[in-house]
C-alpha cells in the first residue's frame, strides 16, 4: 500500500475483478477476462485523488467494486464512509424522469432515515440551496432543468446522506466548456466545506490537475503511475502518462 495512514477515508489492496467472456466456438472455449489486474491504492479523509484513463481501461469497474455493485473481486477494499456516493457522467439518465426533484432528493433520507415527511422536505430545500438552486425546483421534472442543473442536483442527491466519501465519474464531460467550470468550483467549495474525500475520475488531464491532490494514471486494468499530482504532471515517468500528456 502507498498510504497506511490511519487517516484513510478508503484502502484498496490487490483488487482483481474478472469478467466471463462467452465462447466464440468449440475452438475458442470460454474464458475469463480480466478487467482489473492487481490495483493498490489509499483516499485519505478529505483528499481529492484524481484517476485518469482511457476509455476501458477499468476506471468504472474499479468505481462499482468500490460501491459494493460488483460482489465477486478478489483483494481487499476497506472504507470508512457507511454510504459512500456517486456522481455519474450523464446527470439525465441518472436521475428518475418520471419522478419530480423532490422526490428524488427525498427518496435517499426515505430509505436510510427515519425523518418524516417535514423534516425531509426541510432538508431537500436547505440541500437545494447548498448546490446553488432554487427551492422551487423541487417542484420540477428533470427534463425541465438544464444539464448544469441537472448536475447540481444529481450532487445534492449524493450529498443527502452526509457521505464522507464521493465518487465523481466523469461528472462534467457531459456539460460545456462554461458549466463544467461552474460545477468543478461548486465541487470545491462543497469539498472543503463538507471535508469529502473525492475519487475523481476523467480522462481530461486539465481537469483532474485543477481538482486534485494525488493523481493516478490507469491502464489496462492496472494502476502505471501515481503521485502529487504536479509530480506526476510535470515529471512523468511512465511512457503512457507522458503519451497522454
């Protein structure tokens, strides 16, 4: 491990995660395709950790091993956060159409909580307001909100537990060059206000260097580079980060 701090909001050790693949003929037989080969790693509490990658590179399966949504891994991955959260790329398809704001934001603290319907409502509008909307967006259907908007409250949805660790994948790629700005500094105000550990994780290296302390650079499966991040920016030492670099 990089970090045995006792400070660690998430450790990772050895992670392998296999998927089956199906047999393409009697000459070709099944078999199993790695995905995550051996991946290592420490989040202390409040650290933003960036991970960058190409597309396929495991930066996903490595996300839903740390969610708890894939069961079968090999390795060890212990975390302090009880409801660990995720921001995903696409805020529309990530959020229920048919279902109003409110709702949405309510649906968490339904499950989790025992608050009644006021105070639940008391804490979708006080949540609302911390990612920079309006209460009476409550009352609104997704589709009638903008993609930034829409970012802002699937952010409000994963903040509604008081997590101590968040996910992001991707979570501005899907927005233009203007929003995207609005939503990292809404992210970082959020971060340092809340004291979140964050695993960002994009393949744009411009803005994993604007939010994050430590960075690692993932291939195939497998963890290449990691470090500070200005370390690692501006003295690669693996040929595949000084290619996407």
């Amino acid at each position: 491990m990089e970090n045995t701090q006792t400070n660690n909001i998430l450790m990772v050790k050895d992670l392998r995660v296999s998927y089956s693949q199906e047999a393409g003929s009697v000459f070709r037989p099944k078999k199993d395709l790695d995905v995550l080969k051996g991946v290592s790693f420490s989040i202390r509490e409040g650290e933003v950790m960036g991970l960058v990658g190409e597309s396929g590179c495991g930066k996903s399966t490595l996300s839903k091993a740390l969610l708890g949504l894939i069961p079968k891994y090999e390795g060890v991955i212990v975390q302090k956060s009880e409801h660990p959260q995720m921001i995903f790329q696409d805020p529309f398809s990530s959020l229920n159409p048919a279902k109003k704001v409110g709702w949405i934001l309510e649906e968490p603290l339904r499950l989790n909580t025992g608050l009644n319907r006021v105070e639940r409502e008391k804490k979708v509008s006080e949540m609302l307001r911390r990612v920079g909307l309006e209460e009476k967006l409550a009352q609104r259907y997704p589709r009638q909100l903008s993609g930034g908007q829409r970012q802002r409250v699937c952010i409000a949805e994963s903040l509604m537990l008081s997590p101590r660790l968040l996910i992001a994948d991707e979570p501005v790629s899907a927005l233009d060059v203007t929003i995207q700005a609005q939503v990292i500094s809404l992210l970082r105000s959020i971060q340092k206000e809340m004291g979140l550990a964050i695993l960002f994780i994009s393949h744009d290296m411009r803005v994993v260097y604007q939010r994050s302390q430590r960075v690692m650079i993932m291939k195939d499966g497998e963890i290449v580079e990691s470090g500070d991040v200005d370390d690692v920016y501006f003295h690669p030492e693996h040929p595949y980060t000084k290619r996407l670099l």
